[in-house]
C-alpha cells in the first residue's frame, strides 16, 4: 500500500467507482486483525503493533497470545455461531485501553482492537441520555423541528464542535436543513453542497455501515500486511482507512476530526449527522452505538411527522376536491362547468395560473402563456404515456420552446380527460428566480489537477448562484390531487352522459312499463291456467286408475306422479317464489311427500331424504324432478318387489355440479332396462347434459345423477 502523499494523487476521473471499501489500511487509532477461522491464528495485521502490543508483528502466532485466554474464548464462541459486535475490553502494552469488536468475513474471522475513551460511561447513563433525547425528538411537531432538536442532542452527545444535519435532495446533492456549533465557527446552516462530495458508492456504504468516524483527518493510513492478491472486504470496520480525496477535503475545510451517523428511513438513506471537531477526537464503540440509536429513533420521528404532515395536506386536498367536484353543474357541459369553477381548481393545487382545452376552446386564468403556447402545451400533455399526470418544475428542460414562456410557466401540471369531447387541465407555475448558498463554489468539486487528476475544491465559502427557469416544486399530494381529480371529472362526464340518456328515454319508459305490467299479467294468468289444467289432468288419472284393471291401474298412476312433478314447478312460478327459478330442496321435499301419499301410508314412512339448498332455473327443475320420480318408482317397484322399504334421497352442489342419488336397500339389479320409464330417464339425462350411473350398494342399489346447474 503507497503512503497517504502518494494516494491523494489517485485518479478521480470516474470517482464514483473508487474502491473505498478495499483501502488495504486502516486509521492509525487501533488494530486490525484477520484470524484464521480454525485455530484463530493471525493472518494479516494492521496499525501501530509494536507501540500497542509490545511487538512488531503477530503473523502466525494466536489470537490468545495476544489478546488472552478469556477474549480468545470470547472469539471461539462468536466464530462458532457467525456473531459480530463487542468481544471485550483489552489493555495494551502502552497502558490504554481498547475496545475489542469481531465480525465473521470471507477470509476469516475480522476483529479490530480500537482505542477506547479513558473513562467508559456506565450503560444506565447512557441509556438515560438517550432516552431523554428521544423524547425531545417525540415532542417535536415537525421534521423541521425533529432536525433542529436531534443536531443539539448529537452534539450533547458526542461533544463535537458542530453537528450538522445534512439531507439528500432529488438532484443528489445535499442541504444543511439544521445545525449545532460553536459560536466561532463559521455556519453552513441552509448551504448546499454538491453529488460529488458523497459519491455513490460512499452514500452505498453508509447503508451498509452507519457510523463513519475519522479521529484525525492528517493520519497516516496502515497498511495491511503482508499484501494478499485478494484485497480484504471493510466495508463494515470502523478503522477503515477513508479516501485519500475525503481527507483533503476535510483540511481543506479546516476539519480535524469527523463523524458521520446515517439517517435511513423506509430503507432509504434520507440524509446524514455530520459532526466536525477542530481538535482530534475520538468516537468510541460505546458512542457509536448510541449514535446509531440515537439517528433511528431521529429516523422514525422523520418518517412519522412527514407522514403526519402528509396525511394533512392529503385530507385538505380530499376536502377540496369533494367540494369542487359537488359545486359542478351537471346541467353545463364540462368545459364550462369547470370553468366556473376556475378559481376553486386554482386553489386545489396551488397553482398560478389554469388552462381548459376542449372542443369548446381555450379557457384560460392567471398567469399562463399565449394562447398558442397554451394549445401547443395541451397536445403534449394529451400525448404524454401512462396514467400518472404530467408534473414538472423545470418545464423547459421537458420541452425545450417553453424556454420562452418561462416567465409564466416554468412549472406545470397536467392532465387529459379522454372521452367522446377530450378535454385537458393544465396548471402554471410561474418562474421564482432562486440564490441557491454553496458551501464553495461547486464547480471546483471536480476540479482537474496538473497531471490530469482530480482533487476536491480549497474553499468553503459561501458561494452564491442564481438559478431560473424553475418555479415552485409541485408536492406529492398536489400530483396525487390532480389525479384523482381527474378519475373524478371521468366519472362525472359519464354520469352526467347517463343523466341525459335517461330523461331521453323518460317518455318511452313509462310506456314500456304499461306493457311490462300487462305482459306480466298475462303470464301470470297463463300459468295459473296450466296449473289448473295440470291438476285437472292429475285429477282425471287418479279418477281413471280407480276403475280401470291392475295392471293399467299402475301405469296410470305412474302417469299421474309424472304430471305432479311437473305441476309442482308451475305452483312454485305461479306463487311468484322467485321469478324464473326453483329451489330444488323445497321443490323436491314437497315431491318426496307427495310420492309418498300417493304410494300409501306404509311407503311413505319408508322415504327418507337428506336435501341441499340449490337454485335452478325453472325448465331443469321440471326435467330433474321427473328424472327424480323415475327413479322412486323405479326403486318401489323392483327393490323390494312392491312391498315397502327404504328409500333415500340426497341432493347436493359443488361448486357448478349437482348430485342427485336414490339409494334403496332391496335386492339390486333393477338398473335402466327398455321399458318407457328407463327410456324417459336417459333422455331427460341427456337434456340436462348430465351422467347416471347406477351401482350395487349391497345391499341394494344406488343410481346417482351429476349434472351441470345452469343450461350450457
């Protein structure tokens, strides 16, 4: 590894891709070991060894000769379980004290001996102090005030001469949004600073890790010895040796020591606790760890009062989009609806000026430019991809010609209502010329040395910049409001089309009612006509049977068990039970009874049923019930050779299937033969696009009947 002189020439032509997670050093207040996993021999070392430990190198010899029996103890039990954090307190060869943390690596077990403050705090007083700065985080009523609050509490906690809370902005570059120092220090409160004094993948890193301290930016970095091919991953060490750029930087700002705590919210790093000392200073691991408590309670507070705050502004915006949208006039079209309500959709999302484009012309009010522009404007937003609308603060840099109308427009939000008359919404916002405060001028950040490499800017003095062609941001619910609005306006077309439909169709409904009634009438009577004529028939077969022979006599009355099956389902219609449609369960209990009645007291004793509620439409109530007679006569007649027994019934749905089964306990065998009962179930089988099939229940037999519920 080249000395700290020699790396700040490093190129920096492409500093986004600097391997700063594999310096091959360390800073210089502590010692890095690599420990082979088995017997937790050294394999690489790095610091200052023989000043700490009384010896030049320990390569090859143990961890416990070292550091002792009871923190190589220590390191066996976290290597056998993969752990990572504090192992111990160790004293070196020179009378300090130093903190001991392992976590497990690919190469092996990582563990850095790290110097400790000179008196640890106890842990209730730590916890205490944090917990009492929590709570001033908790009684802050805005992210604002939650920034404010936490840069005191880290400085309090750290004794750093400022702390700075630094947050990311969309550009990626970041602001000083609240600060804590001392009264001689120069302050960066609100300054800017540019995307490349945080390259990716050191804002990477600090998702990864987040405490980052640096005792002394004019260290000199130890190397890892001996060299390996393979670099080692310390990624996750805290004696990482940083960038030799950072450092410059550091100096450059008259920075002796830093830290750096990472605020992460919903998983996303959100900004950073800068803290800056004008004298070296430690951070121990103690302090570290509360730090990083202190930044997730801070991060928490940040994500609630945003989404506080969010969900206010949200429930004002719903406020105003329902009145709006109540205030239209559904006897106007919508173009002139709207317009009447100019100023209402002026205030919904705060704009300066509004635009309506629709097949009746230009609307316009406020501030917006010409008229062209204005038709110009509202044929790209119509042509704009996907649901979202179009929103944008820097129109010019979306559509290079609103360069000339940035005055009145350097924002704009938009949306199209398609549809039979398309019409689009456009708001304006008008140019807000800006001094954005840098701490340097930013321009120098990349700033070509004489050899062709890169090096961080000298100066930190506030450096201002106008920035124009840029109007006020458009908030998040401001988008969201100007959607919904949108989806809202849809809907009230299509009402207000529906609205027109049925007035126009009033008169001829009214009439058609008339006929509705008289036709439903009429049904009514017909089929109250073919119930009394079913019943008559029904009625004339029984009076036949009583006079004619035996063997007619049977036939007749199977002929008069077919008939009431039928009339059945026309009582159910005629009682207006529900329209179309039978309920099979009711319609074939009442069957079952009636079957019995008609074979005898002693049969109808025999019949037994287990029913399920199923709906069909009336036309297959008819056929199942008469597949269902079938199959009771058919039972009665050769199960038991006429003489009564056991007869069941079950009926049953799955999904879009019945099953229908008549099981009798009789001798079996008496399955479909040719006579005219046998031919009569397979077609009515066939009409229902069903299957019968019988088998032996032993004793007796068991024919059961799927079919689909609802015609093909």
């Amino acid at each position: 590894m080249t000395d700290t002189r020699a790396a700040a020439r490093i190129d920096l032509a492409d500093c986004d891709r600097e391997p700063i997670h594999i310096p091959e050093a360390i800073q210089p207040h502590g010692l890095l070991l690599l420990l082979d996993r088995g017997d937790l021999a050294v394999v690489r070392e790095a610091g200052r060894m023989e000043a700490v430990t009384g010896r030049n190198s320990w390569i090859g010899r143990s961890a416990e000769d070292l550091l002792g029996e009871r923190l190589a103890s220590r390191l066996k039990a976290v290597a056998s379980v993969g752990a990572e954090g504090f192992a111990g307190r160790w004293r070196g060869a020179n009378g300090l004290d130093y903190d001991v943390i392992v976590r497990p690596g690919e190469a092996g077990l990582i563990v850095e001996v790290e110097q400790s403050s000179h008196g640890a705090q106890l842990g209730v007083e730590l916890i205490s102090r944090l917990d009492a700065a929590s709570a001033t985080l908790e009684r802050a009523a805005t992210v604002g005030a939650v920034c404010e609050r936490a840069a005191e509490s880290f400085r309090a906690l750290t004794g750093f001469d400022r702390v700075m809370i630094y947050r990311f902005l969309e550009d990626e570059a970041g602001q000083v949004v609240a600060e804590s120092r001392s009264p001689e220090l120069e302050s960066f409160q609100n300054h800017h600073f540019p995307a490349t004094d945080i390259p990716r993948q050191a804002r990477a890193l600090y998702l990864r890790n987040p405490v980052r301290v640096i005792p002394d930016s004019h260290y000199e970095a130890q190397p890892l010895k001996p060299a390996a091919q393979a670099p080692l991953d310390l990624s996750d060490c805290g004696l990482r040796s940083v960038s030799p750029v950072h450092l410059q930087y550091l100096r450059n700002m008259g920075v002796r020591a830093s830290a750096s705590v990472s605020i992460i919210v919903d998983g996303e790093l959100w900004g950073l606790v800068a803290c800056h000392g004008s004298r070296p200073q430690l951070l121990p691991f103690e302090l570290r760890t509360a730090a990083t408590n202190l930044a997730r309670s801070m991060a928490r507070q940040i994500k609630a009062k945003g989404d506080a705050e969010l969900y206010r502004n949200r429930m004002r915006q719903r406020q105003l989009e329902d009145e709006l949208i109540g205030r239209l006039s559904p006897d106007q079209p919508l173009e002139a609806a709207l317009a009447d309500r100019g100023r209402e959709l002026l205030e919904l999302v705060d704009a300066d000026g509004l635009a309506l484009v629709g097949a009746r012309g230009v609307f316009q009010l406020g501030v917006t430019p010409p008229e062209g522009a204005v038709r110009r404007l509202a044929g790209w937003v119509a042509e704009q991809p996907g649901l979202r609308p179009l929103a944008t603060h820097a129109l010019a840099t979306r559509f290079p010609d609103a360069e000339a109308w940035r005055t009145e427009a350097s924002g704009l939000l938009g949306v199209h209502l398609q549809g039979e008359q398309p019409t689009t919404l456009i708001w304006f916002r008008a140019e807000i010329v800006e001094t954005v405060r840098w701490a340097g001028n930013p321009t120098t950040a990349v700033k070509s040395g004489p050899a062709g490499q890169l090096t961080p800017r000298a100066s930190f003095e506030a450096w201002s910049q106008t920035v124009s062609g840029r109007s006020r941001r458009w908030s998040a619910s401001q988008i969201e409001s100007a959607m919904r609005l949108r989806d809202a306006l849809m809907d009230f077309a299509a009402v207000t089309q529906l609205r027109d439909l049925n007035r126009s169709l009033a008169a001829s409904l009214s009439e058609r009612e008339l006929r509705l009634e008289q036709q439903e009438y009429l049904i009514r009577e017909v089929n109250h006509r073919v119930q009394n004529s079913l019943t008559l028939v029904s009625s004339f077969l029984g009076l036949q049977a009583r006079q004619a022979e035996p063997g007619a006599q049977t036939e007749l009355l199977e002929a008069r068990r077919r008939v009431r099956a039928v009339s059945m389902v026309h009582s159910r219609l005629y009682r207006a039970e529900s329209g179309s449609s039978v309920d099979l369960e009711r319609y074939f209990a009442e069957l079952i009874d009636d079957l019995g009645a008609s074979m005898g007291a002693d049969w109808s004793a025999q019949l037994d049923s287990d029913l399920t509620p199923v709906r069909v439409e009336a036309g297959r109530a008819v056929t199942l019930g008469l597949i269902l007679t079938e199959l009771i006569i058919n039972a009665q007649k050769y199960a038991y050779d006429g003489r009564p027994g056991p007869i069941r019934v079950c009926l049953e749905e799955d999904r879009s299937t019945l099953r229908l089964v008549v099981e009798d306990a009789g001798k079996g065998g008496h399955k479909v033969g040719e006579g005219f009962g046998s031919m009569m179930i397979g077609s009515l089988v066939g009409q229902l696009g069903g299957q019968l099939d019988y088998r032996d229940a032993r004793p007796g037999l068991r024919a059961a009947l799927k079919a689909p519920v609802a015609a093909a």
